[in-house]
C-alpha cells in the first residue's frame, strides 16, 4: 500500500503536490474551529495505514503548531500503523539552547510534544539548529533544499560569484552551497540589537568585485540579509543574489527586500508566504515524495539526508 499523505492547513498546495507525486490525493480532512480558537480537526480513514502528516509551523506559528500536535493524535487514534510529523518548516527551531537565566528550550519542548500526540519519526528540512536529533526521543531525519536551490542558480561563475553566509550560524550552509557551485565562500560575524534589527560587524573573505550570493536558511524580518549585504557592497561587492530556503517575509521584509534590489531573490515553497513579484519559488515537492516513498520503504535516505 502507497504512504497517505494528511494535510495541515499550513500549506495545502505542497502537501497537494507530494501526493501527487506519490501517485495519490492527501486523506480527506476537515478543520473546525470554536468561537473562543480552539481547533479541533478531523482525519478520514487512514486505519492500518503508513501515514505522513505534512505541516510547517509557519506564522501564525502557534497555532499552527497546535493542528499538527492534534493531526497527529487524531491519526494515532484513528488506528494509524506509524505517524511520520513532515515539517518543512520547524519554528521554535531558534530556541535550541539558553541565552540567558530564565528562558525555555523551545525546540525540545516542542519535538517533545510532537513525539507525545503520536509521532514516530519527525522530518525537517534545513532547521535554525542541527540538534533535534540530539534533542528528540524520536528519530529526526533531516533534508536540506541546496541542490534544489543550487540547480536553480545555474551555472556559477568562479571567478566572480562569492557565496556568503549572513551570520556565523550559517556558514555550514554556505559551505554546503560553494561545494555544490565550486564557489569560494565568505562570511559575516553579525550582532543582534532586537528581534528585527542586526548589525553586521566584519566579513572573513573576500568578495571585491564580485557577486555576493547570500543564503541562510531562512528570512523573516530580513533584517540579517539587509545587514550582511550593506556590508558586502562596503567591501566591495558589485551585486547580490539572496538565497532561503525558508521565506517567512513577516513584517517589513518585503519591503526591506525590495528596497535592498538583488539580481535574484530564492526561496522554497516550504511555507505558503506572501512573496514579492520578483521572488522566485523553488518547489521542494520533488524533494519531500522521494524521501517520503524511501521511508515508505524503509530505505536509507544518504543522497538526501543533510549530516553536520
């Protein structure tokens, strides 16, 4: 029997498009919701069956979140035979670790409830932080989007395109895209003033007169990818291309973004988002069916995995 696909209502169109791929529709579903908020969704038959729930916890993220947590209780309790969270998009991903006294680890109590409602296994693709499988009483397997993001750049020119990590947490990234482009690689030590406003403080590389293509795993306020190329054009940088594989573009980002004017603008369709007329939406679809059908399987996922 093929996977079944169950579908959030955080991106319908792309768990659409890994169903057909997979040679089928998602699992009927419905989403009702009380006066005061509280959701409450309903899972068809899905009895005996392997089944994947796909929903990225984009804005509004909590809420969000919570329909994935009760999809997958909903499919365990419908008699589901293994439940597999695919999550495009893992928010909370950022609170990976303690700044300060007082706050929370967000990601571990999040993929702690997702293993609570019924998860048996979690799948991400390109997170904030490279600890969920440490974090997590459930197997992670983690996907990343460079080679779709990196086929979609073409051919690079080596002598006149440097790839560009926006912040120190993204240099593995970075590195991971210049060994798919032959490309050199750069990157920028950035100091965070506020949750939407950074500065960006010095750049290890060289970039003079050539093409920054700046990637990070995603943008939200755009404020990290507005700071690394101010300070890319000071050194000397000609252009920009900006690359994500995760396109939240909340509050002013897309202004920001239009404003700043790269030659290009990448992001994936891993969340449904309102995007500029210039951005251009890569599908990770193809990416999603493959590793899906390969755990359907029970195959190693090695030619898509992401291993730090």
């Amino acid at each position: 029997m093929a996977p079944r696909i169950v579908s959030g209502t955080a991106n319908r169109a792309l768990a659409e498009a890994v169903a057909a791929g997979l040679g089928g529709e998602p699992v009927p579903t419905e989403l009702d919701q009380f006066p005061d908020g509280e959701l409450c969704p309903v899972v068809g038959a899905v009895r005996g069956d392997d089944v994947y729930v796909i929903q990225p916890t984009s804005p509004p993220l909590n809420e969000h979140v919570m329909e994935l947590l009760l999809l997958l209780d909903a499919c365990r309790r419908t008699g589901a035979v293994r439940v597999t969270a695919v999550v495009p998009y893992f928010g909370y991903a950022r609170q990976d670790r303690r700044s300060r006294p007082g706050e929370p680890v967000g990601a571990r109590v999040v993929v702690d409830m997702i293993a609570a409602a019924g998860a048996d296994r979690l799948v991400v693709v390109d997170p904030h932080t490279s600890g969920f499988e440490a974090m997590s009483s459930i197997p992670v397997e983690t996907l990343t989007a460079t080679t779709v993001l990196a086929g979609a750049l073409g051919s690079p020119t080596p002598h006149s395109q440097v790839v560009v990590a926006p912040d120190l947490g993204a240099v593995k990234l970075a590195e991971r895209f210049a060994v798919q482009l032959r490309l050199p690689a750069a990157a920028v030590r950035k100091v965070r003033l506020s949750g939407s406003r950074v500065r960006a403080d010095e750049l290890a590389g060289d970039v003079n007169g050539c093409e920054a293509i700046i990637v990070d795993d995603m943008i939200s306020t755009g404020a990290t990818i507005v700071a690394a190329t101010g300070l890319a054009v000071a050194r000397g940088a000609v252009s920009q291309v900006v690359v994500a594989t995760h396109g939240l573009f909340v509050g002013p980002a897309v202004d920001r973004l239009g404003n700043l004017g790269p030659r290009r603008l990448l992001v994936t369709d891993t969340v449904s988002a309102q995007v500029g007329s210039a951005t251009e939406v890569c599908s990770i679809a193809p990416l999603l069916t493959d590793a899906i059908g390969q755990l359907h399987r029970e195959e190693r996922l090695d030619d898509l995995g992401l291993f730090e």
